[in-house]
C-alpha cells in the first residue's frame, strides 16, 4: 500500500501558519501505520512539534488519526471503513488541524481514504416470488431488486447474470443517480401445462479484483392470463421536507391505475430497494401509495434519499417510479465555538499584533443558516481577525498597561444569518502581568531646601517623596545618596537620605564661612529585576550671595582625553543628546541658571533646555551632518551681575565607533601607544623569566652530571694498579742515578678514570743507596703511616741541596743541557720520570746486572741445569747498545768513555749547587704518571 502526499503553499497571516497537507491512503489500515512523516512535509523540526505542543483538532467524535510528536510522523489510531465514514460518496475525506503553539501555527491535513474490495455485492431479499400469466407477451418486464455494494468506483456493482436464461434475459437501465434499474423481460411464452413453477439465481458481480459476487433466488408461478399491468402516473415523483418536520407527516402519494377488473385490478403499493440512509425513515401505505416520515430528518447528515416504489396487481404485473425527497435546511444548530489555545495571561510589554489565542467557528447549518460572524466586545486593546474559513486569531490591538487595566474579560460572540439568527459566545479571562516598565517617579523635578547654618546634626532638612506606578515589589521605593563631592568632600558627610521615608538629614553643622550652598542627588530606585531608579537634585541653600559662578558637573572637561557623546544618525526630532548639569553654590536668585547655545557648528540642529540644561535636536538628523560637532553652552545664574559658565560638548553623529574613531585621532594614538607599551613590557618579563628558568635547569643539570660522574668512579670495582719509578743503581759508581728518590701518590680508587692526582714526596732527605733497599723502604713505611693518619703533622718541605743535579745526572737522555735553574741554584723539584727516562732505568738496570754477573766469570749462571752449556751470558745481548728513543734526538749508548763524562759532570754540578734556602717553597714534585694518565695525555696530545 502506498501513501500519497500533496502539499500545498502555506501562507503566513498575523503570526499564524497556515499549510494544507494532502494524504491519500487506502482503507482498512493496520492500527500504527505511519501515513506521513508530516513533520518533513510541513518543514518543522522535532523540537519545534514538541516545544509547540503540537496536536490535533478535529470536529469528528472519533479520532482515526493520532500524532507522533516524538518522531513526527501520522499515524492510524483506530480501524478507516471508508463505507462507514463515508457510504457512497465517490470522494471520502478526513479533515483535520495539527496546532501548535508559542507562536500559534495552524496547519490543515487532508487524508483521503481509497477504497479496497472489501464488500460482496448483496440482495436485501435472498429470495423473490414472481406469478406470471402464462398469456404475458415477449418483451413483458418485472422489476427486480437491485443489488446493493458498499464499495464504490471500481469496486462498486457492475453487471447482472441471470441463470437459466430459457424464457428471460436481463436488462439494465441507467437511473439519474448512476446505479442501475434491473429488470427482467420476458424472451419466451411461458407454457403453464409444462412448467408451473420456475427457479431462476441472480448473480450480482462487482468491478473489484478479485471480483466478488452476491445471489438471489427468483421463483416464478405460471398463472392464468392477466392483460393489464398497473401504471404510474409519473415515471419520477420529486418532493420535499424540512429536516425538523414531525414524524407521520405525509411526505407525498404515489399513484398507480390497473385496466384490468376485479382482483387484477387491485394495486399495492411497496418499495423495492430503499438506500441505507432512508431505512427507518419512510415507510409507504400498501394501499393508498402515501410515503410517510417515520424518523428523523437531519440536513446536516442526508440532503436527498431516493426511493423506488412498484405498484403490483394480483396477477403479478407490475410497475415502477422513482420518488426524491430533498431535505430543506432549518437553521437549527447554533455556532460552535472552540477555543484552541488558550493563555490565562500576558505580558503587559507584548508587541502588538501578537496572537492571544485562536478559535475555531463551526455551524454545521448551510447556505446562510451557516454563515457565521464574530465580535467582541467593545473598548479593549483586542481585535479578532479571520484567518481562514472558520478560524479566528483574537490578538493585540495596541499597547497594554497594566497600571491602567490589569484584567481584561474578553467576550468572543459568533452568530448566524439565518432566519431567525443563532448565537453562541464565549468569554475569556486575560490577566495583565506586571512588568517593571515604569520608574519611580518624584513628585517634583528638583527640590530646593533651606538650611540655618551652626544647626545642631541629625536635624531633619527635607523629605522627597516618589511614587511607582507598578505593582507589588516592581512598586517598591528606595531612596539612595548619589556619590557626589562638594569642594571636595563627599556629600555623605553634609547629609544623609533615609532609604525608606526620603527624608534628609543633615550630618554636619554648616558654617556660612565654609559652605554656602550645594546640591546633591537623590536617586529613587524600585524593587523590580532589573530596577529601575529616576534621579532628582536637591539644592540645599545655606545664605545667599552670589560671588560664584555656576560650576558645570557634566559633562566633564577633561584636559587628557577627548570625551563625546554619540548621536545616531537615525535620531528623531527631540532626541535627547545630553544634559549639560550645573551648579551654583549660591542661594536664592542667585542660584537660578539658565541654559544657552552659546556657539554651534550647526545651530539648526541642536537646542539647549533653558532650565533643565538638556540638548537635543531640533530637527532630524541627515547624512549630510558633519560627524564632529562641537558645542559651546553657556551656563548663566540670575545673580545681579550675572555670572556664567561655559561647556564644551562634543557631539559625535555616527552609527558605530568605528566612524567616531577616525574623527578623534588623538584618543586612538594614545591607546595605540599604552596597547603598545603594555605589550613590551609583557614580552620583556617574559623573556628574562624564560632566560632565568633555562639558567637554573643548566645548571641543575650539570651539577646532577658530576654528581652522577663521582658516584661511578666511587663504585668501579676495577683493580688498581699501583706504579713505582724504577730504582736502579750502579753498584760500581758507573751508573747515571746513584741515588734513591722515593714517591707516595695519593689516588683515588679508580686512578685509571680519574686524573686527579696529588703527589707527597717520601722521603725528606736523599739517601744513599742500599743494594737490600731495607733501610729506605723502612723508612718509607714509616713516613707512609704517619701520612695516613689524620692531622698529621708530617709536612712538606723544601728540597735539599742533593736534589740539584746536573742534567746530565739526571734520568733521561744522554748529554741534554741543563737549564738557566740549575746554574743559579734555584732549580725544580726533580720531575717524574718520562717513558725516555724509564726506558733509561731498563737499560741502566740491565748493565748493572751484566755487571755484577760479570765476576762469575765465564759460566752458566746457574743456568747449566736448564740450558745447554753452549747457552751463556755471552749470548743475551747487550742492551745498553745504541738505544733509540721514539719521538726524541736523543740515544742511549754503552760507551764507558761516555759513562765517565756523565759522572765527572754529575760531580761538578754537586759541587757548584749552593745551600739548600729553607725560605724557597718550590712547588711540590708531579706524581709519576700512571697507564690510565698515560692513555689520557696521548689523547689529550691527539685533540
């Protein structure tokens, strides 16, 4: 089954929505069935439906449709019988509005209800008896009853089939309604002698698919002849009655004459097929053919019936007319008035023309029984307006004020133009909500009071009164001080207001030397959300003399920035600009002022109040007026001599800022600069807080590094491996070192990673030295412990005179020259051996051992047991042999002529050294160098 959707235009009216939507559905829809998703068909959204509360109205008793505000979307409430709703109308509808609300939106749905071949073709009679003369002639009719389908169109009856069809056939005649006269005629004489009786079916078949079917049984009786067959007067009758006609009235009499005498010519009169509207309500005298109302007419439900009528003799001949019974309209019903939405109240700010509610009109009454014409009362800011055919929109008609109505009794009467006329109304309650729209308002514009001066404090000086037109707590008054300063000093300190009563009080005892007159403001504020206040100045005289000029509170010149007050370029004519307030300490005469447009850029365009000081224009405001306007008011007393004030006000006719900002240029150029002065001076403290933090992190971070760095050389579980110079001696006074030199190094644990170093000499004196070595060692170990305790007292000194040696008594190359501190005697403490000097010590070691085995003789050396006897001292080579030493000129030779030139110059250097000064503190001797130092100075050298 498929939906048809046809959406008319919708049109807007005085804040209501008018739309038609157009469904098509068939009959016999399961209950839920979604018709429409109306919401998309309307254009309205979900939120809208619900927000709106929309829902439907309807004048029907009963709802066969029901709206989904969740999902937007029609569907079936209850069972659609298209022949129930509708009967035999070709065109079945149902009409209905969905409302909604906030604002009022009336949308009109149309569905259209097709019909479905759900009914059979039926007879009112299952069976139908006929007596025939067997005289009656071919062509002889008998009317049958028709049969009777609710469908309608294609659905509806369409054809007759008669069976046996050996003595009749059937015939179909159209009638003015559209159905169809059947009759049956006679194709064959009847034979009474061969068949008495006869039994014929009638089927009745629809257009429908499938098609389906309803039967009647026809017995005829062969009689003797019969000529004559009863006759109509007239084939059609027509007549009329008012739908409030009493029963029994006799609607009309049908009439029908029979040639024939005696029982053959005796008519009755009855009704073959009657409508289903007419069952009930007519009924026909068998004998006189008087159609007589038994029931009750109503327009509004039935315009027309239709009866036919036969007219049968006792030889059962018979004939046939139509009658038509038009019902004539009786104004019998009253309007019917619905109210759609209704609001108990409203705002007293409502715009005008806003929807209050809407009301349906219905008068079921036709022609003009059913024309309706709707009013309301008189002298209310409401109007109703027709909409659409029968809907009205009551709404405003002007400004409401609550202060002059608060409740307004609507009546809403609507009444017909029949005759006589019917009426129904309705009234309606509307209360007016209270809305802050009216500020306090003083009795007076300004007050003036007198005060004698050395008055006692507290005393009471004056009260102002104001009053709110408002209600409730929008009516309630308070009254507060305007801050405001009088030479200076804050007028709190002259008097104080009380805020319930409005009376002023003075603080303070005036002194005519000090103070003669002033003005305060007294600001009068209600209760309401948000409060609104009115201001009133209250002058305070204390003497009079009129030594001063009036002083000008507002505007205020300010010398350091340009102050303008803004005037729309839409401005009417009276539109207040600004007020120019001032005031004259003086009292009396003294202290009147008035206002004047001293001078003006255009004086066609401003005026000045004379005695309120207020400036406004004259005219209306046009393009063609300059932005910048600059006025001078001046400001005059009426003291004898007059004195006076002059204001500058500056007028800006713009729209928006920007048009005001390109004509006062000095203001933008100051607020570019403190924008711009404030903006570097932001950035600079950035920038040294990010350059501060990054310093802190640095350094956090590297102390953390070596932190790190100590702990891992502290927890190495490498081994150490301790290093001590060679000590190598000549055992015959031939060698280049005679003498011992012994050195404590104080390392950490892992030396190898570390270069940190210091070196303690371990031995204050040069000893001579031993071949067993135990007496330097001893002292050594000695001089060793002693260091190792804390607070040892052993200190460093300086060298002794043995320590200056020559350079050539010194470990290291062969025949190098001594420096400049050897000659003056001031030379360093003797340097840790290098890789040269070691390999001298290996080479001087080796001689000393050739030469201490040398007195052995020629022999094995104790060798003999492991080696061949051919395996001697002569063969290990000699090592003292031209040595060459990598990356130095030097060479280590064996000569003994050159042994002997070392040692006599090792002796002259001894005897040329001076005394040993105690004062010098020669700087203390470096500590050997180890492997690790090694590896790292070679690195430190390829870097």
């Amino acid at each position: 089954m498929r939906v048809q959707v046809v959406t008319f235009l919708s049109f807007c009216l005085w804040s209501s929505t008018l739309g038609h939507i157009r469904y098509s559905v068939p009959e016999e829809l399961p209950k839920g069935y979604v018709i429409g998703d109306i919401a998309k068909d309307l254009g309205v959204d979900l939120k809208r439906l619900k927000s709106g509360n929309a829902r439907i109205f309807t004048h029907e008793t009963s709802e066969f449709v029901q709206l989904n505000n969740e999902k937007g979307v029609l569907l079936v409430k209850d069972r659609i019988d298209r022949e129930a709703l509708c009967g035999q109308e070709a065109l079945c509808t149902l009409q209905f509005q969905i409302i909604l609300e906030n604002p009022m939106e009336i949308h009109s749905v149309t569905i259209e209800i097709k019909d479905v071949n759900d009914n059979s073709p039926f007879f009112e009679k299952d069976k139908a008896h006929f007596k025939i003369s067997e005289s009656a002639v071919n062509g002889a009719k008998f009317i049958l009853d028709s049969a009777v389908d609710y469908d309608v169109g294609i659905n509806g009856l369409k054809t007759y089939s008669l069976e046996p069809r050996d003595n009749f056939i059937i015939k179909l005649n159209d009638q003015v309604d559209g159905s169809n006269n059947v009759k049956m005629v006679l194709v064959k004489p009847l034979d009474r002698e061969k068949s008495e009786h006869l039994s014929l079916v009638l089927t009745a078949l629809d257009g429908g698919e499938p098609q389906m079917s309803g039967t009647m049984q026809i017995l005829i009786t062969v009689l003797d002849a019969n000529d004559n067959a009863p006759v109509f007067t007239n084939p059609m009758y027509k007549a009329s009655i008012k739908e409030n006609a009493p029963l029994g009235t006799v609607v009309m009499t049908v009439t029908a004459t029979d040639a024939d005498q005696g029982a053959n010519g005796k008519i009755t009169y009855s009704v073959s097929s009657m409508p289903d509207n007419a069952r009930g309500i007519f009924e026909i005298n068998p004998e006189s053919g008087e159609i007589v109302l038994k029931g009750n007419v109503d327009f509004e439900k039935a315009q027309t019936f239709q009866l036919n009528i036969l007219a049968s003799d006792d030889g059962s001949l018979v004939d046939s007319c139509k009658v038509i019974i038009d019902v004539t309209d009786v104004n019998d019903n009253r309007p019917d008035i619905h109210v759609l939405s209704k609001i108990n109240s409203i705002s007293e700010d409502t715009k005008p023309e806003t929807v209050v509610t809407m009301i349906n009109i219905r008068d079921v009454d036709s022609a003009e029984n059913g024309k309706v014409q709707c009013f309301i009362n008189d002298n209310i800011p409401f109007e109703l307006k027709s909409t659409n055919k029968n809907f009205f929109s009551l709404m405003t008609d002007g400004n409401l004020d609550r202060e002059q109505a608060s409740q307004y009794n609507i009546t809403v009467t609507c009444s017909d133009e029949g005759v006589p006329s019917l009426s129904s109304s309705v009234t309606l309650t509307l209360h007016i909500s209270d809305v802050n729209d009216n500020a306090p308002v003083f009795d007076r514009s300004s007050y003036e009071a007198y005060i004698v001066e050395n008055n006692s404090p507290g005393l009471s000086i004056f009260t102002v009164k104001a009053t709110d037109a408002d209600w409730n707590q929008n009516a309630r008054v308070s009254y507060i001080l305007e801050d405001s300063s009088v030479n200076g000093v804050p007028v709190s300190s002259y008097v104080s207001v009380s805020a319930d009563s409005g009376v002023i009080h003075a603080v303070r005892s005036f002194d005519y030397e000090q103070i003669k007159d002033f003005q305060l403001c007294v600001k009068a504020q209600d209760g309401g959300s948000p409060p609104l206040s009115s201001n009133v100045t209250v002058k305070i005289l204390v003497q009079d003399q009129n030594d001063n000029a009036p002083q000008v509170l507002y505007p205020v010149q300010t010398g350091g920035s340009l102050v303008a007050e803004m005037v729309p370029r839409s401005a009417d004519v009276g539109y207040l600009v600004t007020k120019v307030v001032a005031v004259d300490v003086d009292s009396g005469q003294n202290a009147w002022l008035s206002y004047k447009l001293q001078k003006a850029a255009d004086r066609a365009l401003f005026e000045v109040g004379s005695q309120n000081g207020e400036i406004r224009t004259i005219r209306q405001v046009t393009d063609k007026d300059a932005v910048k306007q600059r006025l001078s008011v001046i400001v005059e007393d009426n003291g004898q001599p007059s004195r006076s004030a002059t204001v500058i006000v500056n007028v800006a006719v713009a729209d928006s800022f920007p048009e005001v900002l390109s004509e006062f240029t000095d203001f933008t150029h100051d607020k570019e600069y403190n924008d711009n002065l404030t903006f570097y001076l932001v950035l600079a403290l950035a920038v040294v807080s990010f350059l501060f933090i990054t310093c802190v992190v640095v350094i956090i971070s590297v102390k953390i590094y070596r932190w790190r760095q100590s702990r891992v050389l502290y927890h190495s579980n490498l081994p150490v491996i301790p290093y001590y110079p060679p000590r190598y001696s000549d055992t015959l006074g031939s060698g280049t070192l005679p003498h011992v030199y012994n050195y404590d190094t104080c390392r950490t644990t892992d030396s190898r990673k570390s270069d940190c170093k210091f070196g303690v000499a371990g031995s204050q004196n040069v000893l001579i030295m031993d071949p067993s070595a135990t007496g330097t060692m001893q002292r050594i170990q000695s001089e060793k412990s002693i260091l190792d305790e804390p607070d040892s007292p052993l200190e460093q000194k300086p060298p002794q005179n043995d320590w200056r040696f020559t350079q050539g008594q010194r470990p290291g190359p062969s025949g190098a020259a001594g420096g400049p501190e050897v000659t003056m005697g001031t030379g360093p403490w003797p340097q840790p051996p290098t890789e040269a000097e070691q390999l001298q010590a290996l080479m001087a070691a080796a001689n000393a051992v050739n030469e201490a085995t040398a007195t052995l003789g020629p022999g094995t050396m104790g060798l003999s047991t492991r080696y061949s006897p051919q395996f001697t001292l002569q063969h290990v080579p000699d090592y003292r042999q031209n040595v060459y030493i990598p990356g130095s000129t030097a060479t280590l030779t064996s000569n003994p002529q050159q042994q002997q030139q070392q040692a006599t110059a090792q002796q002259a250097t001894q005897q040329a050294l001076p005394p040993p000064q105690v004062s010098a503190q020669p700087e203390p001797p470096k500590a050997a160098q180890t492997p690790a130092s090694k590896k790292k100075s070679t690195k430190k050298e390829k870097k």
